[in-house]
C-alpha cells in the first residue's frame, strides 16, 4: 500500500522504508537484494493486489498458497511476492505465476459492501462464541477486555493517506474479529469438547475477515493506482 502511495505522490520513498523497517529490521530478496530493491520491485508494477487465502480458499491461485501480494507486469506473467520471518529478519520469496491470473480478478466475487454487511453480522457472532467457552479463566472481565485490546492493536495496520472511510472501518472490525477468534482458539480454559464445536464457526469468521481485510486493501490499491 506504502509503494503505491508513493507511486500516487501521497508518500514519499522513506515512508515506504520506515514502514518495512516497522515489520522488521532487515529485508531481504531471495533473487538477490535489499528493502530498497523491493521498493523498486514493487513500485515497477503495473497494478497489485493482496490475496489472503484461508485453508480450502485458495482463490484462484496454487493451493499451497500463502499471503501474497501480486505484482502485475504489463508484457510479462505476474509475479508473487511472500514474507516470511522474524521482527529481526524478513525473507521475501519471489516467484512468476502463469500468465492466466487475472489480478483485477482475484479475492473472489464479494463487493467490499457485502463484505462490510457481513463484518458487522460477524461481530455479535464471534462475541457469542468467545462468551460460550465456558471455564476457568485467568483474571476477570477486565483482563480479558485488555488481552482483547492487545490482540486487535497487534494485527493493525498503519494505512497511508486516503479518504476511504468504508477502508477504515472494515480493518477495524477485521481486527477485532480477528483478535477474538486469537483468543477463543486459545480456548480460554474451556473443555476440549467446548474448543471442537466452536472450532468450524471460528473457521469461517477467520475466513471472512481475510477476505474483509484483502477487499479493503485492495479497493485503496486501485485508488492509488488510479491516481
């Protein structure tokens, strides 16, 4: 999002660095080269695009795939970029797709409305859930609204300059979302039993908030690529 910001002229090149360097230390390219050189990589695309997909949601790329951002290049296959590592070191895999990607297309057929409709459905259902596991669980309700407060601030993102408030608002309930399914797979103290037959409903909330969270990235992708 930084890169095509920057590409926008509502970043500058050091934002872009600083936000990498936020992630982690160090970046390095597995076809050879640095956090700038990724920079230049990314901001040489045509247009991109996140995808997220969840086990069983492959969206149309290869099923062994993980969190990717795709790279479209005008005469040549797309490329997909993954991260993997630690706050000290981030390696980015590159590799080429088969020229039939479409990346306008992928992240499937919901509208980030839809999507948005059911966010605000989901966040009664998760709040059922985590209320549901029933068991002894460590401190009160205020550890558990500070452990939920933790969670939600951890999967944030810091979001260049837009004007898309629908963005803003779908990553927030994302996040909150995401932070309570994080806490009700952990189980809260509750019997096995208990985690088994939330684990399906939080399945499909953790699928949906990835599909919320690429919607939104992407719909800021396409203002800056416009722009």
């Amino acid at each position: 999002m930084w890169s095509a910001a920057w590409r926008a002229g509502l970043a500058s090149p050091d934002d872009v660095l600083h936000t990498l360097h936020d992630y982690a230390e160090t970046h390095d390219v597995d076809t050879g080269g640095t956090a700038l050189d990724l920079v230049r990589l990314v901001g040489a695309a045509r247009r991109s695009a996140v995808v997220f997909p969840a086990p069983g949601d492959a969206q149309g790329l290869p099923s062994e795939a993980e969190d990717v951002l795709i790279l479209d290049r005008a005469d040549r296959p797309p490329l997909a970029l993954t991260a993997r590592g630690t706050a000290e070191r981030c390696r980015w895999s590159v590799r080429e797709l088969g020229p039939d990607v479409d990346v306008l297309a992928l992240g499937g057929d919901q509208t980030a409305g839809e999507l948005e409709y059911d966010l605000r459905e989901a966040v009664g259902e998760a709040a059922t859930v985590i209320a549901g596991l029933a068991g002894p669980r460590v401190g009160g309700p205020a550890d558990l609204r500070d452990a939920l407060a933790a969670r939600t601030a951890a999967v944030s993102l810091d979001l260049p300059p837009h004007d898309r408030q629908r963005v803003d608002r779908m990553l927030a309930t994302a996040a909150q979302i995401d932070a309570i399914v994080g806490l009700a797979g952990g189980g809260l103290g509750a019997s096995a039993q208990q985690v088994e037959n939330a684990d399906a409903q939080l399945r499909r909330l953790s699928t949906l908030t990835r599909r919320a969270r690429a919607a939104a990235i992407n719909t800021l992708l396409r203002d800056y690529y416009r722009d």
